[in-house]
C-alpha cells in the first residue's frame, strides 16, 4: 500500500508592497516543509523575483530552494508571461501538452510515478473575471483530459477554479449537469469528502473574516471554498479507488519563523492510500 500526499496552494502574485511577498513566500516554504507532501500545484507564481538577498528567480524556484523538493515544472501563462503555474514534488515529473489557446492560459498538466502508482495531474487556475470563460476553460480542459489520460493512470485535478461548490463548473464536474452540450465522468471533491463522512462542514479556502489580507479591506463576500482537489471517479477507467486517509486546509495561520499568513487563500492537502507500490518513508504495509 502505498500513501501519497497531494497539495494545492494559490500565492497570491501582488505588485502591493504593503502584502510582503518575500515574507509570504518564506512563510510558504514553511508551510510546506511542515505539510510534508509529495507534489504540491502552485498558482499565482510570480516569474521574474527579487528576493530578500537580491536573487533573481521564479517563485517556485525560491520555494524549491527552501524546501525538500528535487523536481519542479513552471508554466508561464502565454498571455501574461509574469506569472503562471508550476509543480514541486519529490518525485520525477513529465510536463504533458497542455494543448493551445486558452488552455495554455490556465493549466498546466503533469504525470508522475510514486512507487508505481501512476498520477497525472492537472494545475488549473480559471478566470476569476467572467464565469462564462471559467466555463469555457473546464470544457477545454475536459478535452485535453480525455485525449491525453491513460488507462493505468489516476486523474487529479486541483488549483484555483474561482467558483463556489454550488457553481455551474463544479456541478459539472461532480457529474451533475451539462455545460455547452459537454459532459465529463465524475470527479470526487477530496475535502468534501472528508470533512462530510466525517460530519463536519469542508473548512473555506478563501477566507474573508479571519484571514489578514482581508481584515481591513470593505467586503460582502463570505467565506468562500474556491480551491479543490478533486480525484477522477475510477469506476469507467476499471481502476481500484484508493482510500482518502485525510483531507483538509493548511496555512491558515502566520508561521512561526515568517510570521505571517503564506497567502490570501489557504492551501488544500489531501492523502490517498493507493492499493500495490511500495518502498518508501510512508508506505503502509
């Protein structure tokens, strides 16, 4: 049996120096040090950083540079070569075409093996201007997904898609209606699944009252749950599921050393006992 730990984190790209980026950043590689997880999907990574000893990096590689993480892919979106979405993980990752057109705008789509568990997984981070693009995004994500998964592969789709579980995306991808004609297999909210089975409510990622970014600014939003992990129902593809053994939020509060919030979202772990594998710090026999 084999256990791996999956995170998803936003870092929130601010040109505001009032919002102490480089401190944000050191409190994430924090975060992560402590979070421990094999591949973790970063949104929101700045390209082109100045650190606090005046070295110039991607923001993926300054949190690689900080924390246990041998292998990393960084996707700069096309349209905004500032910023883009990257992978950290202690295991060898292949970058998969992510296709063209809006897709190279918002996601970034990579296999690894861990133990001989087979993984691809899909780092999106949809507009969080126009819920008409956001669903136009996730049908052409669709696609790629089913053009490029293989059958011994399990799918993981996770980022920030700017919606609400009740959202018109994630009814979609729960199975549960149409977009454009368009449907998908189902895909299994992680956290959700976790906190319900376990009775509780699924903990808000983008957190309006109690996260610092927010305590001062005007606001009628609530606390809003827009960054998932959700894990491809295995039923069509003839896989075993795996076993969600947690689930849950992290960075959530200021850091010891840093001492500040990583981000204005939380970030989302989940850990998946996976059936065969073997051989490493985690395993379970």
């Amino acid at each position: 049996m084999t256990s791996i730990r999956i995170a998803t984190l936003n870092l929130w790209n601010s040109d505001n120096s009032d919002h102490l980026r480089i401190e944000r950043l050191h409190a994430a590689a924090e975060a992560l040090v402590r979070l421990d997880a094999d591949i973790i999907a970063l949104q929101e990574v700045r390209s082109h950083l100045a650190d606090d000893q005046n070295h110039s990096s991607d923001a993926a590689t300054f949190l690689q540079g900080r924390t246990a993480y041998e292998f990393i892919a960084f996707h700069p979106y096309p349209g905004e070569p500032g910023e883009g979405l990257a992978f950290l993980s202690k295991h060898p990752l292949r970058v998969a075409g992510a296709g063209s057109g809006t897709i190279d705008d918002c996601a970034l789509r990579v296999t690894v093996d861990i133990d001989g568990v087979g993984l691809a997984l899909t780092n999106v981070h949809l507009d969080w201007r126009s819920v008409a693009t956001r669903e136009h995004q996730i049908i052409e994500i669709m696609g790629v997904i089913a053009r490029e998964s293989e059958g011994d592969r399990y799918e993981i789709l996770l980022g920030d898609f700017n919606n609400y579980p009740e959202s018109s995306v994630y009814q979609f991808l729960a199975g549960q209606q149409t977009l454009d004609g368009h449907d998908t297999q189902p895909w299994h909210d992680l956290a959700r699944a976790w906190a319900e089975l376990a009775g509780f409510a699924p903990d808000a990622t983008l957190d309006f009252g109690r996260n610092p970014r927010w305590r001062d600014a005007p606001k009628l939003d609530r606390p809003a749950r827009v960054d998932w992990i959700l894990f491809r129902d295995t039923f069509a593809a003839g896989l075993v599921a795996p076993s969600l053994t947690d689930a849950g939020i992290f960075g959530d509060e200021a850091t010891p050393i840093a001492r500040v919030v990583p981000s204005d979202h939380y970030g989302v772990h989940a850990d998946l006992l996976f059936p065969g594998g073997g051989g490493r710090g985690r395993d379970i026999p």
